[in-house]
C-alpha cells in the first residue's frame, strides 16, 4: 500500500518502524502536517495527501488509459488501509513479511467507493486549509496543485468529461490552467526573493492561498457556466409561479434542483452508503451525476 501512495522514500522506510513501535508503546502521533513531513513521519494528513496527489493522475475523468478506473480503485484501496494509525501499523507489519503482488491479488475497493474517497478527501484538505496555523493548514505547491485538479473533477459534470473542446467545459479548464500557472508563478517568485530559512514557509503560504482562491473560483465558474447554458428544455419562471426548490450535492456542492433529482435508484451492491447519514444505501441520483443521498435526508435538503 505504501508503494502504491508513493510513500517509500528512504526516510519513509524508517517512518514505518517508527510508527509501529510507537503504536506498540501506545503512543498516537499529532505532529502537523508540514513537521511530519520534514521529519519522514506518516500522518493521517501526509496519507491524505499522497491519496490526493496519485489519485488525480490516475482518474478516469482525467487519464484515458483503459485500467484508469482500476488503477484509482487501487490508489483508493491502499488509502483506506492507511487512514489511520491502526491501519499504518499493520501495513507496515505486513510490510516487513511476505509481499504479494498487487497483480494476484483482488482489489477491495469498488469504482463508486473510489470516487467517493476521492471527493472526501479533496473536501477534508480544502476544509482544513488556514493560513492562521500554517503548520497544521498549510499545503505545499505539489497538493495545491492536486486539490486544484481534485476540484476540477469534481465539478465536471457527467457530460462534459468526454468533450473537452466544449465551450461549457473549457471556462473549467481556463479556471484550471490560470489557478495552475498563479501557484506555479508564486513558487518560483517565493524562491528567489526569499531567504532560504524562509523559502519553505513563503511558499506554502502562497500554495495555500491559491488552493482556497481556486477552490472559490471553481465554484463561481460553475455557477456562471449554469448561466450561460443555453438549454431550450429550461422553461422560464412565469410571473407569480412557484420557485423549485434546490438541493446542494455534498460532493461536488453544485446547487441543482430537487425536481430533477432521479429517486428510488436501484444499482446493487455496488451503491455506496447516503454521505449525510451514512447509514443507508443512496438511492438518489441529483441531476449533476452523483448517487449520494438516501431518501429520507434527501426529502430534508430543498
């Protein structure tokens, strides 16, 4: 699993006798996200970021090789196996045994769970982003970069990811590319008019701002795109009519209305569990592609 998240670097090789025998001592690590990674430490965020960083060049919605579902399937398969200190230690025991291919083996993770890890962990780095607590909330330009490709995926709705010469895609990929090449711009200025005690610091404070302003970007271009479709099955509002209701995806959190969400959907076992309560099986499609509500806290969202 840590071969799969990248995380077997030589100081990660040490990271993984560390954590083991701290977790026999019972100890827990809480160091910060930015300390932990100077010190070769495996985190709960350091894992988070490296799910991130893999996950976003192995999605199908962005890589067109053909095990491209298969291979975020195992991406998020190892992050599951890694989110927690628990889970790290016995990996890493297994680590130190006998490996098996990851080619003979079955991966545990279905394409619908892989997704849904996917836009949680983008959701939990962009909610713990701060500039207060730079050591806790602050990302390097590599995540930032890989939370700005999160959130591009994540927005894109289910017809656009095959046209991406569409003028509704490409406001998308336009917010992508300058919110990449401000990041990029940032870093490089950060080096050269910083001192090396410095250097890191500025540069997470520009990474982690650019993230956060992309984040809001996305969100904008989505709405304007919403405004300057031209849908000719959209009939306007008459005078003194009724306004629809919205509801908000907790994925992606587009605003679509509730009148076009697709209810009681039925797709095996395969359907992940509703992301508000986490409890029951989601049976409601909203209309910007995601399978994440159930019935009842799908009824209490417009």
């Amino acid at each position: 699993w840590f071969e799969v998240l990248g995380l077997l670097g030589p100081s990660d090789a040490d990271a993984l006798s560390r954590t083991a025998e701290d977790l026999e001592a019972g100890l827990t690590d809480h160091r910060a996200p930015a300390e932990a990674a100077a010190m070769g430490v495996l985190t709960d965020a350091r894992i988070v970021e490296a799910f991130i960083c893999v996950g976003v060049e192995v999605h199908p919605f962005r890589n067109s090789h053909p095990d491209a579902a298969l291979a975020l399937r195992w991406v998020a398969d190892a992050f599951a196996n890694l989110r927690d200190d628990e889970r790290r230690a016995r990996a890493s025991a297994t680590h130190r045994g006998t490996l098996v291919s990851v080619r003979e083996q079955d991966c545990g993770t279905t394409a619908d769970e892989s997704l849904r890890l996917f836009s949680e962990a983008i959701s939990a780095v962009h909610a713990r982003l701060s500039l207060h607590d730079l050591a806790r909330g602050g990302v390097s330009k590599a995540t930032a970069d890989a939370i700005l490709r999160g959130m591009h995926l994540l927005h894109l709705h289910p017809y656009l990811r095959d046209h991406a010469g569409s003028q509704e895609r490409q406001l998308l990929d336009s917010v992508l590319a300058a919110t990449l090449a401000a990041n990029w711009l940032l870093a490089s200025v950060s080096r050269w008019v910083t001192r090396p005690s410095q250097r890191q610091q500025t540069e997470w404070i520009c990474s982690t701002t650019i993230a956060a302003l992309g984040v809001i970007a996305f969100s904008g271009a989505a709405r304007l795109q919403r405004m300057l479709v031209d849908d000719s099955s959209e009939a306007s509002v008459a005078a003194g009519a009724s306004l629809e209701p919205f509801v908000r995806c907790p994925l992606c959190r587009v605003a679509t209305p509730a009148g076009r969400a697709i209810q009681d959907v039925h797709a095996g076992d395969v359907v992940p569990n509703c992301c508000v309560c986490t409890e029951q099986r989601a049976n409601v499609c909203l209309s910007c592609g995601h399978l994440c509500l159930c019935g009842d806290c799908f009824a209490m969202l417009p």
